[in-house]
C-alpha cells in the first residue's frame, strides 16, 4: 500500500475507524494464527520435555551435528531470502520479488528432502514411533511428532509460496499476501530455533 | 504512518546483520552442545540462547519492532503469558522416575 | 488500497441459489443461525441423555422401554449397564460442553450479532467463517457417529482421563474406536474454533465503524473478543493433545500410559508415558473453556440487563476489566481441577491461590450487576428474567466454588455430587440461562416475530424452580458421601439418599418438559408470532438501529456512524429515556464512561 492509500486511512473518507493496529485484517489474522500455532508448538514440547524429564535413561543417539546444521544454515538463509523477497514486493519490482519467493520454496525443498532423508537414516536403524534400539520407545514418538509437524509446516509453507509467488506474478495476489506468507516463512524458522537445541543438541551423545 | 515506509527505507544491510547474528547464535548453540555440562545447566543455556534467537526474529525478520507499540505488546504479553501458564506440570514430570514429585534427584 | 480499513466484507454479492444462500452461506448471520441450529439439536441429544441417565439413577432396574434398539449390548432388555451408563455420561458432557456451552452463546450470537454490533457489513474471512461452521457440524457428525460404531461411544468422561483414554479396548466398550472418534471429533472441532477466534477478533478490532472505539463497544461484542482471545489458545493446545491420544491408538505410540499398567490381567504393552501428562494438557484447555462458557453469557445478561433495567451499569469499565481478568487468571487456575489427581501437592497450594483470586473478578461483577439493578424500575420480560435467573445460578453455583478451591476440602468432594451440583449451576444452567436470554432478547431481530411472552415466563419459572430443584439436592448428596459416576447405588450408606436421587430424577423430568415449552415457542412464533418492530426493546445498541431482519449488507448499504457510548439509558431524548448509539442527538445527562 503506497503512503497515499496509508493517509486515507486516518481521515475521514473511510466509514470504518480504522484497523487497531494499522495493519490489514489479514496481517493480523497471521499473527492470530502465529500465537495459536505458538501454543501447539509449545504443548509438543512441553510434552517431549515432560516425558523426557520422566525417564531415567533417555537415549542419546546422535553422533554428528552435520546434518542438522546444514538444514539450520538452509532454513535459517530461507528466511533471508525470503525477507528479500518482501522487501522486492514492498517496492513494487514483480520479477525479482517471485525469484526470490521461488529460492525460498527451493531452500524449502531443500530442507524437507534432507529432512526426510534424515527420518529414512534413523527409520533404516530401527526407530519408529513407539520403539528404538536405544531405549524407551518415547524418544521416537516425541522425536517424530515435534519434527514431523514441523516438517508438516514446512510442506504446507512450500505449497504456499509456491502458489503465492505463481499467483502474486500473475497479479492476482499483492504485496501485503507476500508479506503475509513471509511472516509464517519465518515462524517456522523460528519454531526451529527452538526444536534444534532440545530434540537434537541435547540427545547428542558424547 | 511510518511502518511501510521505514521497510523500504531501511536497506538490506540491516536484515544481512540480524542473519549473520542468527547464524552465530545458532552456532553458539551448538558449541553448547558440547561443552562438559549436565543436561539442565545445557537446557537452560540453549533456551537463553533460543528465546534471544526468536525475539530477535520476530521483532526484526517479522518486522514487530516496526509495527505500532499497541500491537508488539498486545502480541508479547498475550504470548508470554499463556506460554508462562503452561509451565505448572514440571515438577509432577519427575515423579515416574523418582516416585516423589518434590524430590531434588535427577 | 488493500483492506487497509476494510468493508471488503461483502465484496461477495447476496446469493441466489439455495445452496450458496441457506448451506455453504458466507453470511455471518446466515451461519449464526447455522451455530443456533446445531447447538439446539445438541442440546435436545444431551438432555435426552440425560434423562436416560437420571431415570436409571433413580429406578436402577426398571426397563427403559426402546433403549435395547440404540444399544443391544449396553442395555439389554433395555437396562442399562454401568458401562453404558458411563458412555451416556460421556457423551452428555461432550455435547453439552463442546456442542452447546460453546457454540451456542459464542459461536451462534457472536457470529450473528457481533459484526451488527460493531458496525461491520460481515466478517474479515467469510470463507474461514462458513469453514467454522462446517468443520463444527462434521465434528458433530462423528461424535454422534461413535453411538452405532463398534461397542458404542467412549465412557471416559468428557474429560479423557488417561491412561484410560489410551489403552484401547482393554478398557472397556468405546475404548477403542470410540475414543478415537472422540479425539477426532474434539480436534475437528478445535479447528473450528480456531477459524471462529480469527473471526472474531479481527472483526472486533479491524471492521468497527466510525465512532465505535473499543469503550463504546456492547458489552455483549466485549465478552465475544475476549472469549475468542481465551479460545484461541486454549484450542490450540487440546488440538496437539487429541493428535497424540490417537497415536497412542493407532500408531503404538505410549504418550498417556505409564510402564507396567495391568488392565483386566493383562500386562499392556504400553510403557514409559505419563498420565498425569494428559491432565495437564487437558485442563490447560479445560478451565479456560469453562470460561468459553460463561463469559459470553455474562456479556449477553449484562447487555440485556441494560436495556431493561433502563439505567447505566455502575461501571462498564470495570465490567469489562473484571472480564479480561477472568481471561487472563483462567490459564492460571486450571490445577484445581486436578487435586486430587495425585499432583504434586504443591502445586496444589499454588493453584489453590489463584483460585481463590479469580473469585474477586467475578465477585465484582456480580456486586456491577446487582447495584446496578437497585433502584431501577426492572422490566420484566422473559429476556431480563432468564437475566436474573443467570446471576442466581451463577452466584449459587460459584459460591461452592469457594470451598472446592482448598484443597483440603475439594479432596473430600471432588469425586462426589458436590462437584456435579457446582459445575452444572455455575457453569452449565447459568450458561443456559445466557442462551435462553438471548434468545428472547434477539429472537425479533433474527426472525422479525415477537416470542410469546406468557409461554416465556412460564417456561422461565418452570426451568429456574426446576434447575434448583434438580442441582442444589446435589450438594447435599455430595456432602453425604454419594460418589459420583456410579451408575448404580448399592452400598449401604447409600441407600438413604434413594429418594433423594427419585426426586431428582422427577424434577429433572419436569424440568425438561418445560424445555419442549420453549421449543414450541421458538417455532411457533418463528411461523405464527406477531410482527416485531425494528427495536421492540427500545434498546440503544447498533443492532436495534437497522431494519428486522437485518438485510444481507446489514445496514442496507449505509454506514453507521457512532455517536455515544452504548448505553444511554435513563437520559432525556426525543425519542424517550434513551439515546440510539447512531442518533446525532445531545443529550445532558449523558453517561459517558472515560
């Protein structure tokens, strides 16, 4: 929205007061979302961490971080690229606003392939939900569940930008829906910030 | 208003600063991973680092810090005080190991 | 523009075919009465039930004529077994606290009055808004679905209590698929909520129009923003904890079952889970929506109190602050539901704290209602009734409240009928109560016919003598030792209290017959009742301002301009004590809340 349309707002040719935050409805139902999905997040971890609180012998499975940093660096610079992305949408330059959409939903990809690839290495040692070689059978069913819906949030973020950058190219979305999409795009970064170190720092054996 | 404009004003320069700081408290993390700690010395220390990570996602890569004042504190406080009142249950999570609720035994 | 400030609500035009117009509606009011619908339909299901339930407890071995045909195995020859008992309660609880306390005085009244209140044309996400509804109604669908699948619906409580909720068949009937179907069915329809909060919150704080700052908001749109506040969260959680109780069902997965758990002699292959962990989980979702529950009425009853009581609230401010506070201490409570759960005994010290503060709250605005009320000249009708009504179960109700917050008390009465008779008046007649209310209050506006009134009072009289006739014995049996859930009373020191449960269950019945009063006159009048005037209550609020029924765009293509605060009564006018919040007019006396 140009300063133009922003200054509209605060005088009097609109019938509404005016949104509370100056932000769009949408904005703020993403940011809704974003608590709520907060709150999920937290009750799986609180979860994992009440159950592994609750075990004398917790395994501790992980020998190498490479892995995991590798996908935190990715994830991590998705986020930037998609802050690129928006800034590229906020000055109106469409080409470069969609190439940067679509290079966050490659690093995207990327994450989930290694992701998964990661799942087939430890489903390939004999860890599944309810049982693994190491110990009490809650390691993989925490394990699975907290990176599984972080994994699931990944996918549906991939699909969206996909769409979003397809569809904001093609005029039918604006701006204010990169942004939007943005705002989740780093919220899942952010959840990740946080399932690193407790599903994958502190289960590394030394 | 001055949020939409102060997104296009401010240059990539800052974004790349807020990244590299997040790459670096990422790598502090795992730096703690392996330093000789017990695990709740290690948990408190990842968490510090994690909660400085995140805020400084939201307020910078999510732009909070940029919107109305209103609107930061109706997002923190509202956030924060849920997450705190999820924290009662810890001390009923030690019990299946050590048989008492209350007992300092790791 | 983008919808920087948005009437992009009715971008979408009014529907023409039948399907777009009365079933996949984008129509906030259309879906309202949508919510309306189904919360009725569930309320008859659970109070059906609940007579099954009660005629039992009273005549425990006297057939009920037709019940072998909706369970052969749970009640053969059609008596029941405490097992189908069990499963009748679950499915009570269920329905009443999911499908009725929260959809009706939330999700229908909110949806339908909540934009009009603000001056909105619909809601910001019409699309999420009809998904509300539809995910509701599935999650309906396959709770009722578990009454005819398997060995019937689950018996665990509305509350789930593991490790029962997670060990599958070995528990008992409906332990299997039944609870399955349970989580499903809860955690379809916290996604419906969660679409609904959205709703509800960006249409308060994004599509008020001009001069409705969030003071001169109804109080009735207040208790909706910051019910949806609670639900949002509160949702969020149950989600997640019904997704792992179906792992622990499908996928092998020990979440909710602790190791070494022997169940009818057998070992269960589940280990290492905590049960306690489900509590926690549960009632951090739990006691916020008791809140769900109540605020909305309070909102509602406070707002129809107004416009009869004909003089401003004492302090609308304060009324308000009472609320959130409600809010806020709700996620700080929720322990006390577990005291006697085997929780570390401290923390039931610290909940029992908050517990006790979260009644300062509500004690004030109770104290807000009733000084209001003194000196006013009451017009009594069966909306301000049902009014009174709803502060009297409140306040009987919350008094117990006091006690079961001690630990030390609630231990000895937690597992009995004291907490049966405290959690029904406190928060499921009082909520009801807010419902009937409402209805009556808003029932010209929705449908453009008066309820009658002499049918309202008579089903209003019947219902409050009847709900204290059916829960305040409660409390009597819970202080002399009657356990609650036990479907059958053979023990000794029970046997007294017999005649108690058989004037109860005679109560509970007449009581529900009064209910088909109101289901008479709610269709009667929908069909036959006489023509409403646009503001038959002389009420100041923005949804009185606009035409009965209210046309598709609501304010028919206007806006409306907001010019007082909301309540305006007991002024001088033009048009009488009263001052619309859309009349330009001045007036002296103007109460103004700063």
């Amino acid at each position: 929205m140009s300063q133009a349309e922003l200054t509209m707002d605060e005088h009097s040719t609109s019938p509404m007061v005016g949104t509370a935050f100056s932000i769009p409805s949408k904005k703020l139902a993403m940011w809704l979302f974003i608590i709520a999905d907060t709150m999920t997040f937290a009750a799986c971890l609180v979860v994992y961490g009440f159950l592994r609180n609750g075990t004398a012998n917790w395994p501790r499975p992980f020998h190498s971080i490479t892995n995991v940093a590798i996908m935190t660096f990715i994830l991590l610079t998705s986020s930037l690229t998609m802050l690129i992305g928006v800034r590229s949408a906020r000055l109106g330059d469409k080409a470069s606003a969609f190439r940067w959409t679509m290079v966050t939903a490659v690093l995207g990809i990327v994450f989930a392939l290694l992701h998964i690839r990661e799942w087939q290495g430890l489903i390939a040692e004999g860890m599944t939900l309810f049982k693994n070689p190491w110990g009490t059978g809650l390691f993989g069913a925490s394990f699975f569940s907290i990176t599984g819906l972080h994994l699931t949030h990944v996918v549906s973020g991939i699909i969206a930008l996909l769409v979003v950058g397809v569809r904001y190219k093609g005029g039918r979305y604006n701006a204010d829906d990169v942004e939007i999409l943005g705002l989740y795009w780093h919220f899942v970064d952010l959840v990740w910030m946080f399932v690193v170190p407790l599903v994958y720092l502190l289960n590394l054996s030394h | 208003m001055t949020t939409a404009v102060q997104h296009k004003s401010d240059g990539i320069g800052k974004d790349l600063v807020i990244y590299v700081c997040l790459l670096a408290l990422a790598g502090f993390q795992f730096l703690i991973a392996y330093q000789n700690l017990d695990s709740t010395q290690m948990l408190v220390r990842m968490l510090a680092v994690g909660c400085v990570e995140a805020s400084l996602a939201v307020m910078f890569f999510m732009h909070l810090w940029s919107e109305r004042r209103a609107f930061l504190v109706f997002v923190v406080v509202f956030t924060v005080a849920v997450l705190l009142g999820m924290q009662f249950g810890w001390t009923d999570s030690t019990r299946m190991v050590v048989g008492a609720p209350y007992s300092n035994v790791k | 523009m983008h919808d920087m400030s948005a009437p992009v609500a009715h971008q979408h035009a009014p529907p023409t075919s039948f399907i777009r117009k009365y079933v996949f509606s984008l129509d906030h009011k259309v879906i309202g009465k949508q919510y309306y619908g189904l919360a009725l339909l569930a309320a008859y299901v659970g109070m059906g039930l609940s007579w099954l339930m009660r005629f039992h407890l009273a005549w425990n071995s006297t057939a009920i004529p037709g019940l072998q045909f909706l369970s052969a195995s749970g009640a053969p020859g059609g008596v029941m077994t405490p097992e189908y008992y069990l499963q009748l309660m679950t499915m009570h609880g269920t329905i009443m606290v999911f499908f009725v306390l929260t959809t009706a005085p939330f999700a229908a009244f909110g949806n339908y009055f909540l934009p009009i209140q603000v001056g909105a044309e619909d809601m910001p996400f019409p699309r999420f808004n009809m998904m509300s509804f539809w995910v509701t109604f599935t999650a309906f669908l396959v709770l009722m679905s578990s009454f005819f699948v398997g060995d019937g619906p689950t018996l665990g409580g509305w509350t789930q209590y593991a490790p029962l909720n997670a060990i599958g068949s070995v528990g008992g009937p409906g332990q299997g698929t039944g609870v399955v179907l349970w989580a499903v069915s809860i955690a379809l329809f916290c996604v419906g909520q969660l679409l609904g909060a959205l709703n509800f919150i960006s249409t308060t704080l994004d599509l008020r129009v001009k001069g409705m700052s969030m003071m001169r908001l109804p109080l009735s749109a207040w208790s909706w923003f910051i019910t949806s506040c609670i639900g949002l969260t509160a949702f969020a959680v149950l989600m997640p904890a019904c997704i792992l109780v179906i792992l622990d069902h499908v996928a092998g997965t020990s979440f909710f079952v602790a190791s070494g758990l022997v169940m009818n002699d057998q070992v269960l292959p589940h280990s290492g889970g905590s049960t306690l962990l489900w509590q926690h989980l549960f009632w951090f979702f739990g006691h916020p929506e008791v809140y769900i529950a109540i605020v909305p009425s309070m909102g509602i009853v406070s707002h129809i109190l107004l416009a009869n009581q004909r003089k401003p609230m004492l302090s609308q401010r304060v009324l308000i602050y009472s609320m959130g506070a409600l809010a806020v201490l709700s996620y700080m409570v929720y322990g006390h539901h577990m005291f006697v759960s085997g929780m570390n005994p401290f923390s039931s010290l610290v909940f029992s704290f908050p517990t006790l503060v979260i009644t300062i709250p509500s004690t004030i605005i109770v104290l807000i209602w009733t000084f209001s009320l003194y000196g006013s000249k009451l017009r009594i009708n069966s909306a301000s009734l049902f009014s009174l009504g709803f502060i009297s179960m409140f306040v009987s109700g919350g008094v117990s409240g006091f006690f079961l917050a001690q630990p030390s008390i609630d231990i000895m009465l937690h597992a009995t009928y004291f907490v049966v008779g405290h959690f029904h008046l406190v928060m499921g007649v009082a909520a009801m109560f807010g419902i009937f209310a409402g209805t009556y209050f808003w029932f010209p506006k929705i449908t453009g016919r008066m309820m009658s009134e002499p049918l309202g009072k008579l089903h209003f009289w019947l219902s409050f003598v009847g709900a204290y006739c059916i829960f305040m014995p409660f409390h009597y049996l819970g202080m002399a030792g009657n356990v609650r859930r036990y479907s059958t009373f053979v023990d000794d020191f029970l046997q007294p209290l017999i005649p108690v449960h058989k004037f109860i269950t005679i109560a509970a019945f007449v009581t529900g017959a009064a209910q088909l009063i109101f289901l008479y006159n709610l269709f009667y009048s929908r069909f036959k009742g006489a023509p409403a005037p646009d503001n038959p209550w002389e009420a100041t609020s923005l949804e009185w301002s606009t035409a009965t029924p209210p046309p598709f765009d609501n304010f028919g293509g206007k806006h409306p301009i907001v010019y007082h605060d909301p309540y305006q009564y007991g002024v001088k006018s033009s048009v009488g004590d009263y001052v619309m919040q859309t009349s330009p007019e001045q007036v002296e006396t103007e109460f103004e809340e700063k």
